[in-house]
C-alpha cells in the first residue's frame, strides 16, 4: 500500500481487504510453484475461515503501519 493513498483502503470492507491479500498470494504461489496444491491456491469461498479471518488481519496491520 502506498501513502499516497491518504487513508482511502479505510473506505474498503473487511472482507475486500482480506480478498486483495488472498490474491496477491495466490499471485506469488503461481509464479514459484508451477503446479500448486488446491488449498495454496483456493477461492475465498472456499477457504476456511480461519484463512479468511487472517488475510484480513494481514492486510489491516500493514495498513495501521503505514
């Protein structure tokens, strides 16, 4: 996330923030695993909550840390 952002991923939800880490993931799993297991790569439906719940608190400490 970049600064110049001025608090605008504030106006995204939980689950929109948690999304963006999940893809971002399964963007960097393709690019170093070229045949991945299912669960590295799973859509959010599918994930378990657990995952889901932690994508989003990834995603809101890197921005309380900008």
């Amino acid at each position: 996330m970049d600064r110049r952002d001025d608090g605008n991923t504030a106006k995204l939800t939980r689950e929109q923030k948690g999304r963006f880490v999940a893809t971002c993931w399964i963007g960097q799993i393709y690019k170093h695993i070229p045949d991945p297991k299912p669960a590295y790569v799973a859509d959010w439906a599918d994930m378990p909550e657990w995952q889901r719940e932690t994508d989003s608190d990834i995603f809101e400490r890197i921005e309380q840390d900008l």
